[in-house]
C-alpha cells in the first residue's frame, strides 16, 4: 500500500502506491461525497451518480503528476461521442466515463495563494509514524474537499438544465485556460444542441467546426444525424 522515500535532511516518508491512494483516497472520501453531492465512487479516481436525461455528475482527480491532484467537476453525456483512432465511441460505462465539461478551482490554475488548499497528495508523514501519518493524510483530503464544495455546487446550480450548460460551454470556451484542457469543447455544444433539437443552429455551428479532415468531419456529421435514435 506504501512506499517510503527519503530526504537527505529528514527520516522516511509515507509514500503511497497508486494502488494503496486510490484505497485511501475512496475510504476517505466517497461517504462524504456521496452525502454531499450524491455521487458514488467508481473506480479510477472518479466519482459519479446515475444517467438522467441523458447526462450524469462525474467528479475526478485530475492527476497533476502520480503524487499530487486536483478536483474537476462536470457532466458526461451519453449522447457525445469522442474520437478514438479512426472511430467514435461513447463514454457511457462506468469504466469509461469521463466528463465532456468541467471546471476547476480558479485558486488551482490561477496560481493564487490558497492552491495548495485545493491540491492533495499521496506523500504523508514520517514513515515511523505511519498511522498518524495516514490520518493526518486522510484529513488533508476533507479538507480540499469541503474547502472546493461551495464551488462544486454553485457549478451544478449555474448548470441545472441544458440552456444553462450551454451558457456555461460558451464561457469555458472564451476562458483561455479551459478551452485548451477541454477537447472539443464546441462539438459538445453541437451534440447538445440537436440533443434540444435546435437543429438549424447545431448544423450551423457544426459547420463552423475545424476538422482534422473531411473523413473525420463526415463521421461525427453521421453519428451527430442519427441522435434523434436515441433522443
């Protein structure tokens, strides 16, 4: 479950596996966060709640590096596609769930003073007190949490209904940080639209839409028509 690491000027560190983070990180947190927000664990530092009408609340680490992530919050569709290869798929499993939109802590990319609030870790403290070490660490871990669920519900309040997610796609994509972190940020908003089926505005910004080539353009124009299938 650990590992240690040393420091030329301390003793041995706690130091988790992924494997051994992951269990933590679950224990610790998925009561709380299914009696916050609903939501429970699934597996792969993610956490979600059932489909309705046709999306679903994911919250996730977002690994900064194998030691040390944020939180990100946001919604998974089943009827957007992504491209994997030369195919397109659906994000609609539990294992592959993944949110098409999300937001972070302002304090995170921005860099402010309180970012090391919003950051949790897998290194503790001193190894010859490990258990101390392990509750010190889980308590870290509330703590970024409690500290970022003001925002966590104040995002799903200003995104309650697809017109307001569609607000909320159009400012992510005027935020510099946003629209290069999040992958085609504009075909969720195409596939949501002709979800609504506002389908003169959804082909009109289809239209618009940059494409690698006409091949890949074509498929998601394919699959984007046969919506109405599972609409």
């Amino acid at each position: 479950m650990y590992r240690s690491y040393q420091r030329a000027d301390a003793d041995d560190y706690v130091s988790l596996t992924p494997t051994g983070w992951k269990l933590l990180l679950s224990e610790v947190l998925s009561p709380i966060i299914e009696k916050e927000l609903g939501l429970k664990y699934l597996g792969g530092y993610t956490w979600a709640d059932e489909y309705y009408n046709h999306r679903r609340k994911v919250l996730r680490l977002f690994l900064i590096n194998q030691a040390y992530a944020t939180f990100q919050w946001g919604w998974n569709f089943d009827f957007v596609p992504k491209q994997s290869g030369k195919r397109l798929v659906y994000a609609r499993t539990d294992k592959s769930v993944c949110p098409h939109i999300f937001e972070m802590s302002e304090d995170f990319y921005n860099n402010t003073k309180n970012r090391k609030r919003t950051i949790i870790s897998s290194f503790g403290g001193s190894l010859d007190s490990y258990q101390e070490s392990i509750v010190k660490m889980a308590q870290s871990y509330i703590d970024a949490f409690y500290y970022l669920l003001p925002l966590i519900q104040s995002y799903y309040q200003r995104t309650d209904t697809y017109a307001m997610i569609l607000r909320n796609i159009d400012f992510l994509y005027g935020d510099g940080y946003f629209n290069i972190v999040i992958e085609n940020l504009l075909v969720t908003k195409v596939f949501i639209e002709y979800h609504l089926k506002w389908y003169d505005a959804a082909i009109k910004h289809f239209d618009e839409l940059d494409f690698e080539n006409d091949d890949i353009k074509n498929m998601y124009l394919t699959v984007l028509k046969k919506l109405d299938d599972i609409n």
